[in-house]
C-alpha cells in the first residue's frame, strides 16, 4: 500500500509539472524561430535575415519585445516611435541608427553597403 501512494504521489508531480509548464508558457512572447518559407520571406528578406542573423541577433530578439542586451524588435515598424531612443520608427532613422550606431550598438557602415541595409530593413519590416 505504501509503496502505490509514493506512485501516486510522483504521478501528481509530474502532472503538476507539465500543467505548471502549460500555464506559464502563454506568458511568454518568444515564438520558435520559423523558416524563411514559413514566414513567406522574399529573396530580399531572406538575404536581410541572414544579415540580422549575424549582425543583429546577438542582442536583438526578433520576434520579441523583450531583448536580449538591445530592445527586441518585433512589430518595431508598427509603432510611432522606436522603444528607447523615442525616434520615429522609419527607415531613415532606423538605416541611421544601423549605419551610425547608438549607445552601446556599434555602427556598421564599414561592414555592410547600401543593399545589404535595404535588406536588412525588409526583413526588419516583417518583424
């Protein structure tokens, strides 16, 4: 008999574990990271991905809010203004900040030319 309560017992556990798991997850707005196909990318915004990928990602979380050592930058575009700076939340000013840098963000414009920021600003538009 004692031995089927602790049965019981791990059993519970491990469904109050997995509910546990459930519940919080919603609460999270950090969505797996889909394939170009999946997100209906053009060439344009894939060739942008793959320059966020390597430029961007290490302290921008993409299809978040919440960012990593940056702000995340999902639905950016959609808003007036840029979450920190409060600059308009458009191209010029975002194409500044990517040429330029800000803050603690290094500038890259000896690393990326002009298509590579229009890509990168396709792809940005479809956070």
């Amino acid at each position: 008999m004692m031995c089927l309560d602790r049965v019981y017992a791990k059993v519970a556990l491990g469904t109050l574990g997995i509910l546990l798991v459930f519940a919080i997850s919603p609460a999270c707005d950090i969505e797996r990271r889909k394939s170009d196909a999946e997100l209906g990318l053009t060439p344009q915004q894939s060739a942008g991905r793959k320059i966020y990928d390597s430029k961007c990602d290490r302290c921008h979380e993409p299809y978040s809010t919440r960012g990593k050592k940056g702000p995340g930058l999902k639905a950016m575009f959609q808003h007036k203004y840029l979450p920190l700076s409060g600059l308009p939340a458009n191209d010029e000013r975002v194409t500044d900040i990517i040429r330029l840098g800000r803050n603690e963000m290094p500038g890259n414009s000896q690393t990326l030319n002009s298509q590579d920021i229009e890509d990168l600003l396709a792809y940005l538009h479809t956070l």
